[in-house]
C-alpha cells in the first residue's frame, strides 16, 4: 500500500467535485476566492489512543474529525469550500481501516456540502493520526468573532448541552442507563453535528459566536475576555435533552457535567435584546431550538445561578464523578 496508490484509490474520488483539487495530480490545489469574500480557515489533528481508540469505525473517526473542523467555520459564519487532509500511517495500518475511513469522509462531504482539495500522506513510527484544515469563506468583514458581545446581549446556545459529555462518560463504562438512552447520548458524543446552516444565519443578528467544545461556563469565559464583559446564566434554562434530565433529576450534582463537560459542539451566541425577536424564524428555519440562557454584563467571568437566583459554585474542567 504505498503512498501514491492510496491517493490515487482512496482520497482523488473524494476531490472529484472541487475543481480547484486538479484531481489531486498535482503539487498543490488552487483555491477561487469569490469576489467580495475572505476565506476562513482552521485546523484540527487527531491521533489513534489520544482522540480515538483505534477499534472503533473508522468511517467515525473520519466524520468527527470533518465536524469539528465544520463546528470552527460554523462558530465564523463561514459557508464551507475545500478542506486540506494529513494522512500519517503508523506501522500496522490496515488498508481496510483507511477505505473505510474514506467512506465516512464521502458521506459527510456530501451532507455538509464540502470537497476534499488536497493533502499529505506520509508513513510514521508513531501512532496512527490524521489532520484536517478546513477552508470557508464569509463576505469581507463579517466573520462572526468572539470579541463582539456588548453589555446587556443574550446568551443564547443551540440545541441541547451536555449530551456529548455524558456519551463520553457512557462509552468509558462510567455511567451505566437504559440502552435506548445510552445509545442516543453516544451518537452525541461520537457524531456532533456541526451547526452550518445556522452559523450563517447569525451574519447581522449575532454579536460575538463560537462553539461548544471545552464546556459552556469555559467557552463563555472566552466570550467574556475576548469582549472585556462578564456573564450570568441561569442554570434552569440551560436546554438539556430528555435523557441528561433524567440523569441530573437523579443527581444534581450531575449539573456540573452539563455546565462543565464538552464535545457538544452547539453554537454559544449572544445577541441585542433588539434582535432577539428574529431568532424563533431563524430556529425555525433550521430546525434547531434557540434558547436564552443568560445576559452579558459589565465585569468579568461567568456566574451561575439558580432558579432561586442564588449563585452557584461551578467546577471547572474535565470531571469526575
Ligand atoms: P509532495 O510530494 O509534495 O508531498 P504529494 O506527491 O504527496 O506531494 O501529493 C500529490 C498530490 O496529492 C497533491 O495535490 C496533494 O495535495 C495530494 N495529496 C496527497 N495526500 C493526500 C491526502 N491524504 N488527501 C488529499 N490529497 C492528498
Ligand atoms: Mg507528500
């Protein structure tokens, strides 16, 4: 399996669609900006015992990584273009492992409308890793930022929070629930789905806007140094599915694993009171619920409270429980 037969058999079909790859058969891939708009671009790497076990389907190994790398161009408002793939073969790669994880990228290249343009693939003593760059454009000036909330915006997030978090704690055999439950929270945790069609919806409604990966109070606080500002969130109107609330009904302690844990990959916005009214057409429209979970404010960092408005003691970071 050498390295010109792989591009050639697994990753120059996925390029097909985006001109700009030259099918892969040249030294790079040549990228169109359309008039008026500035490209916005990120990067993610995984590696097989850090970012996934290596066991598991490589098809979803290979669509988190694109939805992650989606989730950073949706958080910008920025539409998808092309993205840029590393491939870096440890020793015991097995050709299946890579056709399958070639299928999983095609399928999501299709749902999210996005071509693979170009790449690099190299063998390594290491472990198996792959990298990703994604490529978006946004109209001039206007990628969504962080640094733009104001005194008084609503904080709003999409879709529901803490899903991924416990799926992760779900597929680490730390929590154990009926079947049908389990099940729905791992696909949460292994399948994110990347807010798009949302993100650019947000152009001239959202102030400051990224997304959940590290926690909401963590990602918050990137809002609020990132604006000068601080926040206050109310914990009852944090939006949680129906599985997680039969999970912190049976321990609140279990709270913190929806204010602190990651991997849910929804949208964290603030927007006007003004603009507030446009966002039930926009949730509509995408099918995703919106919902208000708190108000920037003068100062710094991020308060909880609860129903009570009695402040809450929040733990940071990754958790035990
Ligand atoms: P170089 O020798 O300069 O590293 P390659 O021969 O590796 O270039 O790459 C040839 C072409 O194949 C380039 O267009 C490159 O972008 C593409 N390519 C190589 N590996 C991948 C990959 N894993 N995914 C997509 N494109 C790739
Ligand atoms: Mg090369």
């Amino acid at each position: 399996m050498d390295e010109f037969s792989l591009i050639k058999k697994y990753f120059a079909p996925l390029a097909v669609a985006y001109g700009g790859s030259l099918n892969l058969t040249d030294d790079a891939a040549i990228v169109d900006v359309p008039v008026g708009k500035q490209l916005v671009i990120t990067k993610d790497a995984i590696s097989a015992g850090q970012h996934f076990i290596g066991n598991e389907d490589a098809a979803l190994v290979a669509k988190k990584l694109l939805r992650v790398n989606l989730s950073d161009l949706a958080s910008m408002g920025a539409a998808p273009l092309c993205y840029f793939l590393a491939v870096m073969l440890s020793k015991d790669t097995e050709e299946s492992w890579v056709a399958r994880f070639a299928e999983g990228l095609k399928e999501d290249q299709q749902r999210y409308g996005i071509s693979l343009a170009g790449g690099d693939t190299i063998a390594v003593n290491g472990a198996l890793s792959f990298s990703v760059t994604a490529v978006g454009s946004v109209d001039s000036g206007k990628a969504l930022r962080r640094s733009n909330a104001k005194v008084g915006d609503k904080i709003y997030v999409s879709g529901t929070i803490g899903d991924g978090a416990f799926g992760l704690r779900v597929l680490q055999h730390e929590l154990h629930i009926a079947r049908e439950e389990a099940h729905f929270l791992e696909q949460r945790y292994l399948l994110p789905e990347p807010r798009t069609a949302l993100g650019q919806k947000l152009h001239g409604i959202a102030n400051a806007c990224m997304d959940v990966s590290d926690g909401l109070v963590q990602d918050l606080s990137h809002i609020c140094s990132a604006s000068k500002l601080g926040a206050d969130i109310h914990r009852h109107l944090i939006p949680i599915s129906k599985p997680v609330r039969t999970l912190v009904e049976e321990k609140p302690k279990r709270w913190d694993v929806v204010t602190g844990g990651g991997d849910d990959y929804e949208l964290l916005f603030t927007v006007s009171p003004a603009k507030s009214s446009l966002l039930a057409a926009i949730a509509n429209e995408v099918g995703i619920a919106l919902t208000c979970i708190g108000e920037m404010r003068a100062g710094e960092g991020v308060s909880v409270f609860d129903e009570n408005k009695k402040p809450l003691a929040v733990a940071k970071g990754f958790l035990h429980f």
